[in-house]
C-alpha cells in the first residue's frame, strides 16, 4: 500500500465518519440545544433573583442605616430630657431636705 492510497483510505473514513455523524448530528444537536436553552433561561432567573434579592437588601440596610440615625438622635434628645428631669429632681430634693433641717 503506497503512501496516497494510506492517505486515500483514512480521508475516506473521516468522510464516513462525519457523514454517520452529520445523519445523527441534528437529533443531538436539537437535544443539546434545548438542554442548553432551559439551563440558560434556568441562569437568567437565577441572576434575576439574585440582583432582586440584592437590591432589596441594600435597600433594608439604608433603611437600617437612616433608623438607626434617628433613633440615635432621639435617643439623645431623650437621654437629655431625662438628664434635665433627674437634675431638676435632684435639686428638688435637696431644696426639700434643706428646708426639712432648717
């Protein structure tokens, strides 16, 4: 068997062999193409819910954030109320004592 003829023979089995192929090829490409269409459509919901879940949770934390500051703030006011309260009474007191000794 000569070189060309070697070289003849196993061109002729790749043409075979992508011919078998391309006779099965549409069916499994068909199959693949579908597989591939659900996991794609399967990712952009995913990243959907994902980017949705995302939003909403950055959003909770400004929301978190901007409470947190008003409750600081209110917590100062109340802090000072009270701080006033407590030395109005406390003077009160004394003034009550004093006058109970004299």
């Amino acid at each position: 068997m000569s070189f060309f003829s070697g070289y003849l023979l196993v061109f002729q089995m790749v043409k075979l062999i992508f011919h078998l192929l391309a006779l099965q090829a549409p069916e499994e490409l068909c199959s693949q193409t579908r597989s591939q269409q659900l996991e794609l459509r399967f990712l952009r919901q995913l990243l959907q819910l994902n980017s949705a879940t995302l939003q909403k949770i950055q959003e909770e934390a400004q929301l978190l954030h901007a409470s947190d500051q008003k409750g600081n703030q209110l917590l100062k006011s109340e802090a000072f109320i009270v701080l006033k309260i407590h030395k109005k009474c406390c003077i009160w007191c004394l003034h009550r004592l004093y006058i109970s000794k004299n």
